[in-house]
C-alpha cells in the first residue's frame, strides 16, 4: 500500500541546539571511560578518539553523572604532578585528575561540541559521600561552584590564565542536581531539601555569571508519584531553564522476557514487539513530564541529560550492538524531535568507554578500533541531517514514524520503517512549495541480525540516493526495518 503526506512547512518551533549531545563520566573499573581515552605518554586525548567524536558530532558535550556527587574541580587544575588523585566511591578505583576542567573544555573545543557543566550539588545529600569510608566529606558547596563558574567564565581569572587558559571558555549551560530523586529516602535529598539547596546553589552561581543557563532536577522518586519538577518550580522558578531528567530504567514488562543476554536472537520478531512496549514507556514518561510542568504553569524545557535502554545484564546486554537497536533509538530520537517544542536537551546513550554496550562509541583495546555502536550511528545520522525548525508531521503513516525539520530552504524528512519484514512507499509533498531536488540517506540492512562489533565497525553506513521527484511531489519505497533521512531542496 502506498500512503501520502502533505507537509505544512510552517515552523512550528526552534530546534534546540542541545537535542543531539552526549555526556561524559570517569567509571572506574566498571568501564574505562575517560582515561581510556586518555593518552598518558602524550597527556592529550588519543587521536583515534578525537577522530571518532568528530565523526559523531555532537552538539553538546555534559561533564557529569554520579561522580559529581563527590567530584572536586578544583583537584583537577594546575601542575600534572600536583594534582590529587580521587577515590571514585560508586564506580571503583583511583582517578588520576590528569583529565580535569582543562582537558574536558579542550575535548569540547577540538570537536566543536558546546559545554555543559554538573556541579558538585552538596553530594545530592548522599550521606555516603558526605562521610566516606575513607573520611572524607566530598560535598560540595555554593561558594564552590560559584568559584567554577568564575574560573570559567570571568574574562580575567587570574588563576585558570596561571594555569594557561587566557581566554575564558564562556560556558552558558549549568546542572545542578543529578539523579538526586532516585536513590531511597534517606540516601538522599528530600523534595524540599532539593529544591532549597538548588535556590541556593542557583543563586550564588549567577551572582557571578547572570547570563548562564541553569538545569534543575526535576525527575520523580523511583516507585512513586511525586515528581520533583512541581516543588523545584514552585520554589525556584524564576531561576530555572531546564528542568532535568533522565530517560532510563524502561525494564521489560513480560514475564518471560526475551530480552535478557542473547535471548533475544530466539525470536526477533518478540525482541522487536518487547522494544515497542519499552518505546511506549518513554512515550508515557514524556508525557508525564510535559504535564508536570503544564501544571506548575511554568514554560521552561526539558533536559534528558541522560538516557539508554536498560536492559541485563546491566550496560552491558549485547542486544544493543545489532540493528534492532538503532531501529529502537531512531524512534526515539524522532519522538524527541516531535516533541522539540519541550525537549530542549537530550541524548540516547552513555558516552564512550570498552565494556558497557549502552555507550555511543565503543573504544575497545590497545589494538582495536574506536566505532561507533547503533545508537551513535542514529544521533550521528539525525544530528547531521537536521534543520533549524520543526515541521509538524504525523508520528506515524502506516508503519512508518516520522518527524521533520527545516531551514532556510532545505526540509529534512525522518522516517523509521518499524516493520521488520515489509517496505512502505510514500509520497512526499510540501504544501504551496514544490521539491526540486531530493536525496535520501538510508540504512537498511540485508540481514535483521546486522551487528557492529570492532571487527565490522562500518556496517550501518548511511547510503545516499537520488529519490524520485514529479511534478515537485516525491516518491520513495523505504525498506524494511530501515532509518532515513530525505533531504528535500525546495523550490
């Protein structure tokens, strides 16, 4: 069957800059993350890496994560042989510090990536960093993170222009909080604790930098129905930009789910409807964030700061490295984008690192190459062929999910063929504006068991084709189980 569309060109609003980013944390022996990528003979990011992070392009790049809870910047400056290594209490082993602000702002500047800085947020009131087993209080304060925030954004900060930085980095996007709702009670923060302490935080951090963006913790407590976002807002709305949240923890709903280790490869036909009903969880939780902040009466967007399929074994279910991954996270992120009016921020993967398959790109050994797993490919995909402004369209024509965008003269289309075993044809037409030249970026694998791994790291490379354009409408058969992208030149 062939379906139609006639697209509204009409901007309906802006697409964040922020949507398509990745974040970064050091995860110990867990899986070597940071300093994996760190070349300790040449104290610089090893070039491969460098390489590969282009490639994927974010637009943002977020120092944060867990670590922040007990994270103290300024361990991470001056002289490499001065600097004080760190316990890493959740993920396990001894930080070095020779990746500290400098390092981090430099990765963002040779791929071109924008800053956005976690904070040390008093521990999130986590009493096992304010006391540790070593005896330490890692917490940090106000006056510390103000402190941050002049050291990287005061033009003159004598000390960061010592430490050979003349030039301030000028970062606009601040979080305060993270993960703070999840941990029990008594582990943590409470609501009003949060939402004090960030009216604290928020405050002494703009008395430095008034022009800076704040992201607060808005999510809810796991098992329950109280969203954090409501009392942040109601306590400290006139210094919030973001609110944050993390888009993880979609588990099966079956009882004897396939998606469990490689259980999945008995029945992929299973998998794929298992990954639907996770899709329809993030739909929900979408939902129930954008009605919270409807009812606090509050426009501000929503920051993902982090997200990913969890599946078991915990990070690390091989699942993710085949196909029906992207075809997964490229339904994600074209809800994301439908939904760009609200998603301002977000990303659909840990960063980078050896072991956890729930990363963006995989950095393996010595002597393996960094690629890129499904997930990057998609963001890598939708971040490179993207306009300025979104476009409504239908979420869905037959079994195709769709969003689109726009600039001055360019439409983009994203399609996800979410049948495994049939094509969709489309016509493709733009309301009073006829297409004169269209292309079509297509990742459609012969084999539903497609999979990366070091070995085959370019398996879903995009192909480009011509698509075919009469009388300024556009036809295209988008395989099964395939992601696109059709580039529409408008007259």
């Amino acid at each position: 069957m062939s379906h139609h569309i006639k697209i509204d060109p009409t901007p309906v609003f802006d697409i964040s800059p922020y949507l398509y980013m990745q974040f970064m944390e050091p995860l110990g022996t867990t899986d070597s993350s940071v300093e994996a990528a760190w070349d300790f003979m040449t104290n610089q990011w090893r070039p491969q890496f460098i390489e590969t992070v282009r490639d994927l392009a974010p637009s943002s790049i977020r120092w944060g994560g867990i670590l922040t809870s007990y994270w103290k910047w300024r361990e991470g400056i001056g002289p490499r042989d001065q600097r004080k290594p760190m316990h890493n209490y959740l993920w396990g082993g001894l930080e070095s510090n020779q990746v500290g602000i400098h390092e981090i702002l430099d990765l963002c500047q040779q791929v071109g990536a924008e800053p956005l800085m976690a904070i040390n947020f008093a521990a999130d009131g986590r009493p096992a960093y304010i006391n540790t087993l070593t005896g330490e209080n890692r917490a940090g304060t106000p006056e510390e993170a103000a402190d941050l925030v002049s050291y990287c954004n005061d033009p003159d900060h004598p000390e960061r222009r010592a430490n050979g930085q003349a030039a301030p980095w000028n970062i606009r996007l601040w979080q305060i909080g993270n993960e703070t709702s999840y941990p029990q009670a008594g582990s943590r923060f409470t609501s009003t604790e949060n939402a004090k302490n960030y009216l604290k935080f928020a405050t002494a951090m703009r008395e430095r930098d008034a022009s800076i963006k704040l992201i607060g913790w808005g999510d809810e407590e796991r098992g329950s129905d109280n969203w954090w976002a409501s009392e942040l807002l109601a306590t400290a709305g006139d210094k919030i930009d973001y609110i944050a949240a993390h888009m993880m923890h979609q588990r099966p709903q079956r009882e004897n789910t396939v998606l469990v280790s490689q259980d999945y490869a008995r029945d992929y036909n299973c998998t794929w409807e298992e990954l639907h009903e996770l899709f329809g969880l993030v739909v929900t939780k979408l939902a129930n964030l954008r009605q919270r902040v409807a009812d606090a009466g509050s426009d501000v967007g929503l920051a993902l700061t982090e997200g990913h399929l969890s599946l078991k074994p915990h990070n690390t279910n091989p699942l993710l490295n085949t196909w029906l991954s992207g075809l997964y996270h490229a339904r994600v992120m074209s809800l994301y984008e439908r939904n760009g009016d609200f998603v301002k921020v977000a990303t659909l993967a840990d960063f980078f690192g050896t072991r956890w398959t729930v990363n963006a790109v995989m950095l393996g050994g010595p002597h393996q190459n960094a690629y890129l797993m499904p997930v990057g490919v998609i963001m890598r995909l939708y971040k490179k062929y993207s306009g300025t402004q979104g476009v409504a369209v239908p979420a869905n024509i037959g079994a195709l999910e769709l969003s689109a965008s726009r600039d001055a003269n360019r439409m983009y289309l994203h399609a996800v063929n979410t049948d495994l075993h049939y094509s969709q044809d489309l016509v493709v037409q733009i309301a009073g504006i006829p297409v004169k030249h269209a292309t079509v970026l297509e990742i459609a694998p012969d084999d539903i068991f497609a999979y990366v791994d070091h070995e085959r790291s370019d398996v879903f490379t995009p192909i480009e084709r011509a698509a075919t354009v009469n009388d300024g409408r556009v036809s295209w058969s988008f395989p099964a189980a395939s992601v696109s992208v059709v580039v529409l030149d408008l007259d």
